[in-house]
C-alpha cells in the first residue's frame, strides 16, 4: 500500500478515533516509507526516509517565513530524565517515546493525549546501562506499533489503542547486562532492533522477528564466539582470526553491539548497520596479540531478508577507545571525482568523516572533521595511520577525541539542497591510563576502576592528570565530496541535539543550553530560537496535516554525558512541543532547579579518603560525578546533597530508598564501612573545593 490518507479530515476536525489511527498506520509498509520519501508529509520512520537522510521535502516553513514560527502545542512527558526520541507522525498522529520506554501517542494538531503505554521497565534494571534509561523512539507498520524496552523485550502494540499485540525477549543470556536504548526499523515486514551493552560484557547481535507475529527471523553476530562451538557462518570464522585466543575474549563478550546506526536501501533489500565498542575496552586485554578485531567499529552490510552478510568496512582496526561505529548512517548518491557513486555518509566518535561505497563497502575517503590526535590519517586502502602514543601502555594519552566521540549518537542530517551534512559535532575531554593486565579481570569489583562493581569492563584507569583539552559543542556543515567544513555555530557546551534539514533551506537543532534554534542551511546564520525549558539532545521532525507544516522536538536531558552535567538552570520535565507559522499557544511553565550548596557538616575520618576515591569512581562516578566539582545533570551531584542525605547513605545505598528513581541496590556490592569511605571522599571533596 501507498496511499497516506485513512485519516483526512479527521484531522482536521481534531479528533483522532482508535480506527482511524489504526487503518493509517495499517497503510504504512515498505512500499508506503518508500513512497512517502517524494513528498514527507508524514515522518513514518525514524530517520524520515530508510537513507536516513532526515530532509524534509516541505516547504510552507522556510527562511522567509521561520521567524513567525510559534507553539502549536506542548506536551509533558511526566518524564525527569534523558529524552532522545524522534517524534514519528503518521496522518495527524505522532508516537514518541520518554524515558523508560514508555510510549505516547498523541494528536498532532492539537497536542491531545490519546494513549501511553508504559512497558513496566523494572527501575532496578537502571544500572544495566551505560547511558541513562534512554529510548529513541518507535516504529510503525502494519497497523502496529513497535518499541525497544530498557530491559531487552521488543514490543508490539496497537497503534488505535497502544494495547500490547505480541512481546518478545530479545536477550539470549539473562546473566548479562543487555539493553535496548534505539528505535526499532522496519523493512519487508521485518522488525529489525540491536542491543546495547558492550561496557558490560556482552557479544554484539542484531535481531530481526516477524512483524506480524514477533517470531524471529534471522540473528547476526558482529563478533565471533566461543572458538570451541562452530561459527554462525563463514563471516564469524574469518572474523576469529583477527582475535587472539589467548585473551579469551568470549568470556567478555568482545562488545560489537548495534544500538543505534541502521539505514536500508529498498532497491537493493540491503541493511546497513554500524557496530560498537570491543568488552573490554582495551584490545591489549581482549586480545593480547594484537589483530582488527573483526567487525568491531565497522560498517556492515546484510541482505535484510536473510541477515546475510554482504561486505563491510572497518574504520578503527583493534578498536581501542570505545570508538563504536553506531552513529547515523545517511546513504546518498553523489558525484565523486567526476563520476556517480551510492555512498554511505557517516561521522562517528572516531572524529574522521568517512564516505565508503555502499555497493561493495569500499573506502573512498576519510578527514577529520574535529581535532583529532590517535590518528595521522588514513592511507589509500582505508588504515588509519595511528600515532603510536595512542597505544601505549606504559604512557598516559589524552586521546582526541575522547570516548564521549566528536559525534555521539545524536542524529546528523543531509540537505541534497545544498549538499551539505549537519552534524552535532562536540568534545569531551577525558584522560585515560591503560590498565594491567595483572590487575584487570573481567567482571571484578576491582577499586579505582570505573563502574567495575557495577559490571563495566573498560580496562582503563581514569587518570589523575587533568586533560590539557577544553569541552566544545559545534553545529557544523560539512561537505561530504570535498571533505570540508562549510559553516559552523558554537554552543556554550557539547551534547546538543540531532538535526533536521529541510527544502525550505533550513536546519533546526535543540541546544544543551535548552534552546530550540533554525539556522539558514546554506549560510549558518540563526534565523530562529525559542527557549524550551531543558537542554535538548533529541533530533526534531517536521510533517504536513491538513496544508500546514509543523515542527516538533521532544526535549529531555540527560543521557551518559547529561547524567553528570547540564547547562540550564531548568530542571525539565520532558516536554514535546510543537510549532507552526502563526502559532499562539503559550509556552508552560519552566521548572526552576533548586540552588546548589555543597553539603558541610558530615562527620568522617580523613584517612579513610582514599580508599573512599578508589570505592566512590568503582560505584558511583559515572552517575553522580565527582563531587562538588561535576555539576549533576539529570542524577544529583552528591557534593550538594543535603547533609542528612549523605549522612544516612545506607537507607538508600543498602535499603532501597530511590529504586523507583533507578538508584541500584548494593546489598551485597557494598558494605556499611565501605559506605563509611564514600561518605569521607564525598564530604572530603566538598570541603576541598569549597571558596576560602
């Protein structure tokens, strides 16, 4: 089926029954997300069109106009933590996602909730995941809805009355630390999802299960497995001879997870995905001897009806930083050096923008697109050439870009228009020391190292040398054939959101600075902005109802670099909101966060500040920050909790006082005398940084 048009004038008269939204999602197919792609009026998949391309073929909001843009509607998504969701609309009904998975579905035009489905994440799942109880969103075919839950259960629902249809448990082994963050795809009746969870210790797979019954179809493994057990197919066994034994590499799972990046071509029924990060970390503990480590950090291709393998391209050989591939992948068809070319566009954490050929994932070329220093460049047959600093085990190295990536996993944009890609470019910086592999095991409560009682396996030492770097976020226009930057815009920090490109020569972004904001696509020059409340770290989308154009972002902070740090003095709640030419609704009301005072007063024994460090970065560093000294995002920075709080940290440590808010149970991780340690190192470092 092609036709959109189950709902029209239903909208506009502003009233949506279950029937009409079900028969217009029961339109959407393959052949419909194709068909859509010549005019966008609706935005029925994640990235707009299966190239991912988010540009918007509409017109009525253009840089003539963008200035009268107002609040159609708001929304609140009763959600306190990170909102990365795209807003899918399909005829007058939009169906996104907050935080926990919970699903919206409402009315378009007037902002109306029509359903929400709430997937029950059990909130002691939290520390299952690197990155906050995040979700990206939906997707529709068929008359269903599909959704990802936190705790790895891909889920249909109906898209009239969000009703569950069929669930299935995605997670082949429970004992370890699997989640699904990212929005499911949809090609030829296949739903398609990947897992997160690589810090963890987990093997990278993706998935694709029946739409219609959620029976799987097909699994394809990104790194190989127990060498004693067959292959999952000839790809696996060449794929093991990059690794080194010797490592044992299978008992720490070897990372590889696909969470995010996946672009279909529909001419030729190949998926593209992108794949992660190696478990650990460092190759010199995964694999001692050395070797690409095969498919970590690369770009595959698979036939989407089998989940064959076809060709891939590798962009970080022995992967070493957590330089995953995973960010947005955008197909194009251009002119290179005088001759067409299908590409695949793509800028990862790696920080080099890389153009590869998607008929047989051959290397075209590779630039930086942010300072870079791991690398020198890359030779002609598509090898970086690494500085050897990088590796070194005896050496501290402030690698560039850090593992926050110069592009994390919010979504980039391409403007055929203008031939121009925009990319959420950013650094974070963050110095690192190899770890020995005399200390290092895997899954071991191991003090000093990050996170490692909570499951991480990193294989780093944070180190105590601060970075001579300094954190900047950057709109950038970046042009993919000559591989420079065309245009820039500086944010006060990194972590901004995903963009949007239009045909009516516009580009929106949502700022971390809680901002929403179009820009002129060919000049840069900010033509638009609108405070939003909270800092923005979704991707916008934009659809047609009834003649007129809308424009809606869904705002929420958070996310792994928005746990620890924020730029507003706003503390949200997660809202979408949407606009038009000549809207007059009225914004509602911004919550004010709380004034900060480190927290004084609590008793502690000075000695025990240094193991209380060691224990503090092994447990809590990555959600509450360093004390006093991170500013806390959506999770408190516990430098200004209020001394009762860090004086009784057992009722919420041992006893469950936050589990609803996703705080861990440590019983058993934890003791009540290493408790004692923490709460030195917390009231220690307040004291410490406190104005004389």
């Amino acid at each position: 089926m092609v036709a959109l048009s189950a709902m029209t004038g239903l909208a506009a008269a502003q009233q949506i029954t279950p029937e009409a939204a079900r028969a217009a999602v029961g339109a959407i197919d393959t052949q419909a997300i194709v068909a859509n792609a010549a005019t966008t009026r609706n935005w029925p998949s994640y990235g707009l069109d299966y190239a991912e391309s988010r540009f918007s073929r509409l017109t009525q909001i253009n840089t003539a106009n963008v200035a009268e843009l107002g609040l159609a509607w708001s929304y609140d998504l009763e959600s306190t933590r990170g909102v990365e969701a795209t807003p899918i609309v399909v005829d007058g009904v939009m169906y996104v996602t907050a935080s926990w998975s919970v699903v919206h579905a409402i009315n378009a035009v007037t902002g109306e909730k029509l359903w929400v489905h709430d997937p029950q994440v059990p909130r002691d799942y939290a520390y299952k995941g690197c990155c906050d109880v995040v979700n990206r969103g939906v997707a529709v075919y068929g008359g269903k809805v599909f959704v990802g839950s936190y705790d790895g259960r891909l889920i249909a629902l109906d898209a009239g009355t969000g009703e569950k249809l069929w669930e299935v448990d995605t997670i082949e082994d429970r004992a370890r630390s699997y989640t699904i963050t990212g929005a499911p795809r949809v090609y030829g009746g296949k739903v398609v999802i990947g897992n997160g969870g690589a810090e963890y210790g987990v093997r990278g797979y993706l998935t694709a299960y029946d739409a219609e019954t959620g029976k799987q179809a097909w699994r394809w493994y990104s790194v190989p497995g127990d060498p004693s057990k067959p292959s999952e197919g000839p790809e696996m066994a060449r794929a093991a001879l990059t690794w080194d034994p010797a490592g044992k590499y299978w008992e720490a799972g070897g990372g590889g997870t696909m969470w995010d990046a996946m672009a279909y071509d529909a001419e030729t029924g190949t998926l593209y995905v992108g794949t992660g990060n190696g478990s650990p970390w460092n190759r010199d503990l995964r694999s001692p001897g050395g070797g690409d480590n095969l498919y970590l950090s690369s770009l595959v291709a698979l036939k989407a009806e089998t989940g064959d393998y076809v060709c891939h391209y590798q962009e970080v050989p022995g992967e070493n930083w957590d330089y995953t591939a995973t960010q947005h992948i955008i197909l194009a068809d251009m002119e290179i050096d005088g001759r067409p070319r299908k590409v695949m566009l793509h800028a990862p954490k790696s920080g080099f923008f890389y153009v590869v050929d998607r008929t047989d994932c051959g290397f075209i070329s590779a630039e930086p697109f942010v300072k870079v220093n791991w690398a020198l460049g890359y030779d002609a047959n598509g090898r970086p050439i690494e500085d050897p600093r990088a590796r070194n085990p005896g050496e501290t190295f402030e690698v560039t870009p850090s593992p926050y990536g110069a592009h994390n996993w919010h979504p980039m944009s391409y403007s055929p228009q203008t031939g121009l890609v925009y990319i959420p470019a950013q650094g974070v910086p963050l110095t690192l020391e190899q770890d020995s592999r005399e200390a290092w095991s895997f899954n071991a409560n191991l003090p000093g190292r990050p996170h490692s009682n909570l499951g991480w396996n990193l294989g780093w030492l944070v180190s105590a040398t601060p970075p001579g770097e300094r954190p900047f976020g950057h709109l950038l226009a970046w042009d993919p054939v000559a591989q420079k930057e065309v245009w820039r815009q500086q944010y006060v920090s990194p972590w901004n959101g995903g963009t949007l490109a239009t045909a009516g020569n516009l580009v929106f972004q949502g700022s971390a600075d809680g901002r929403f904001l179009a820009y002129d696509a060919t000049t840069g020059a900010n033509v638009w902005q609108v405070p939003v409340g909270t800092g923005v770290i979704a991707a916008p989308s934009t659809f047609e109802v009834d003649g007129v154009q809308y424009v809606s972002i869904a705002a929420g902070w958070g996310g792994v670099y928005g746990i620890t740090q924020k730029h507003t003095d706003r503390a949200g709640p997660g809202h979408v909101y949407t606009f038009k030419v000549g809207g007059t609704a009225a914004m509602p009301e911004f919550v004010k966060a709380p004034e900060r005072e480190l927290v004084a007063g609590v008793a502690y024994d000075p000695a025990h500040y240094g193991e209380g460090a060691a224990i503090y970065i092994a447990n809590c560093v990555f959600c509450h920050g360093v004390p006093g000294v991170d500013g806390g995002g959506n999770v408190p920075n516990l430098g200004y909790s209020a001394p009762g709080t860090i004086a009784d940290l057992k009722s919420i440590v041992l006893n469950g006082a936050f589990k609803d808010k996703g705080m861990p149970d440590f019983t058993g991780k934890l003791t009540e005398a290493e408790l004692e340690k923490i709460t030195a190192f917390i009231q220690g470092t307040a004291d410490a940084v406190r104005p004389k």
